[in-house]
C-alpha cells in the first residue's frame, strides 16, 4: 500500500541542475576550459561532491567575488525561467486525490526550495520539506533526509515511493529502504541510474496502481 510520495526538488520538480551546470560550463569556457558532465555529476544531488572554484584554482583560474555573483546571478536567472517539469502537477493532484502525503527530500536549503515552490504557488503544498541545510553529513547520497521525512509523515519505508533524478537520490532512497523511480533531467540522463527499481522518461510515466502492485 502506498501512502506517502518523497520528490527530490532540484532536476526532478524543478530542473534547477541544468542551469547549474550551464552557468559554470560558461565560466569554464571563458577561462579556456571545458566541465563535461562525468565531473560535474559528482555535485549532483549531495554538498562537497564537486568544488567547481576548487577545480578551478587547480586548472590557474581563480574566481574573484565580482566573477563568483556573476555566475550565481546567471544561475538564479536561467533558474527563474524553468517551469515544473512534465507531469509534476497531474501527480501532485493524484496525491490529493488518493490521500497520500507528500514530502520534499532534497540535499538543498529551505530558502532555495521556498523561494521557487513560492514563485509556482506550491509553497504549502508539501506536508514536510526536508533539506539538508548545508550539512553534508546530512546530504545525500547518504539515507538521513529520507528516514526523516518517514518520520515526520509517519510512514514505513515500504509505504513510500520515491522519486530521483540523480545517482546520489537514487542512492540515499534505496539505502532507507524505499522504492526508487528515477525520472532523469537532461543533465542526469546521461549518468548511471542503475540504483533506482525503475527509469522513467517523465512523471507523466507514473502509474500509481501499478507501482502499488
């Protein structure tokens, strides 16, 4: 039986990660270097697991303040002009429909979640968001967010379905013990997602019956 729904946010409600990733590639590519995707997909769904400003400095290129708000400025920019992704809607309103909770687990802070799911009226949609809040040891891949998020809903793993975008989501939902369908962005679908019980091209793929059964 099915009782609560888990989303990731970045890539997987929001595609957040390929202006991310765009804003960076572009900063690369002004200092005469290239990010292709098997490095940055290391930073993908957790904190510390890719320093662009790090790798930089190893490559001879180092970012002043004036360079670092140019990039996040470009990356809040690209990101105010995505929608929700292709089925996330419909499922949201099945959820409601069926009863079931719902919560966002995501390796990102409150404030960045609040501040998109405010901009698409969806801020008090979720009956729990929970985030990582800068702490590694709490991101992903490892299971933290999502044993919290059965708590707080008060669910067992096997009552939940998660859904991920990213190797690292993937990883953390099967460590609690949680089905895993995995919904990749164009970002992540170039990456392993072998983790997940079940690859989908969008959520409008989701059966809920059949996932019950």
């Amino acid at each position: 039986m099915i009782r609560a729904l888990l989303f990731d946010f970045d890539g997987l409600l929001l595609d957040t990660e390929g202006p991310s990733y765009r804003a960076w590639v572009e900063v690369y590519e002004r200092h005469g270097h290239e990010l292709p995707i098997g490095t940055w997909a290391a930073a993908i769904g957790t904190i510390d697991g890719f320093d662009p400003v790090r790798h930089l400095q190893g490559l001879g290129v180092t970012l002043d303040a004036a360079a670092e708000e140019a990039r996040r400025r470009r990356d809040l920019d690209l990101c105010d002009l995505e929608e929700l992704r292709p089925g996330v809607a419909d499922l949201l309103a099945e959820a409601d429909r069926r009863g079931l909770r719902t919560a966002i687990v995501s390796s990102s802070d409150e404030d960045w979640i609040a501040r998109h799911l405010d901009r698409h009226d969806l801020l008090d949609r979720f009956d729990a968001i929970v985030c990582a809040n800068g702490d590694a040891a709490r991101a992903k891949p490892r299971p933290v967010l999502y044993l919290e998020a059965l708590e707080r809903l008060d669910v067992r793993a096997e009552e939940a379905v998660a859904f991920e975008d990213s190797p690292n989501g993937a990883a953390a939902a099967k460590a609690a013990g949680i089905l895993c369908i995995a919904v990749p962005n164009e970002v992540t679908s170039a990456l392993d997602l072998s983790a997940a019980d079940r690859v989908v091209r969008s959520l409008e793929d989701v059966d809920l019956d059949a996932l019950a059964r």
